[in-house]
C-alpha cells in the first residue's frame, strides 16, 4: 500500500512541475492568422447535381483544394468563374481550401 502512495506522490510532483513547463512552450507556438475573403459564398451545400457555385466580393480567380475527412487531398483546381464540377466527388463531407489572390479561407462541402 505505501508503495502506491509514493508512486502516486511521484507521479503528481512530476505533473505539477513538467505541466507548467509545458504550457509555456505552447504558448510560444507562432499564431496562424487568415486573411478572410470579403463576401465568400458556397451554395448549393449540400451539393447535389454535381456543381458547386463559389463566388465572393471580388471575383478573381480562385485556387481550391478539397480534402476528404482524413485530411487527403482529393481535388484540386483553379476556377476562373464562379462553377466547379464536383461530379467525380463520391457522397461524403469535405473540406474546401480557397484561396483568392492572398486571401484564403477553409469551408466545409457536403456532397450527396
């Protein structure tokens, strides 16, 4: 029994001198800041034909990137209009990447 007590005791000292430790150089990490894009809009969400319309304030070209819930790329394209052809994407939620000029913005895309 005492020596659960003082492997306990071993294990609660560690924490509370290698917690604050960590917490410090979390704190460090660089912060990730996005330019938003003005005006962004994905419609129709859920997709269901096939086509997907994306536009924003400024309408310049668009590089998109989509990845699968695991994280993996699956599409990339860059739209010069508004229309992407989704058709080959089977059903399931993604997530969008767009970026416009130096602009980016990160959505998510449900396509049946």
């Amino acid at each position: 029994m005492k020596k659960k007590y003082f492997l306990t005791f071993l294990l609660v000292g560690f924490l509370m001198i290698a917690a604050p430790a960590i917490a410090q150089e979390t704190s460090r990490a660089p912060q990730r800041t996005e330019t938003p894009i003005d005006g962004l809009s994905i419609y129709p969400n859920p997709v269901t034909g096939g086509k997907v319309y994306i536009s924003s304030t400024k309408n310049q070209d668009k590089i998109i990137e989509i990845f699968n819930v695991l994280g993996k790329s699956v599409y990339k394209t860059r739209i010069r209009g508004r229309e992407m052809d989704v058709s080959t994407l089977t059903p399931g939620i993604y997530i969008l990447k767009i970026q416009e000029g130096k602009a980016k913005a990160t959505r998510k895309l449900v396509v049946k």
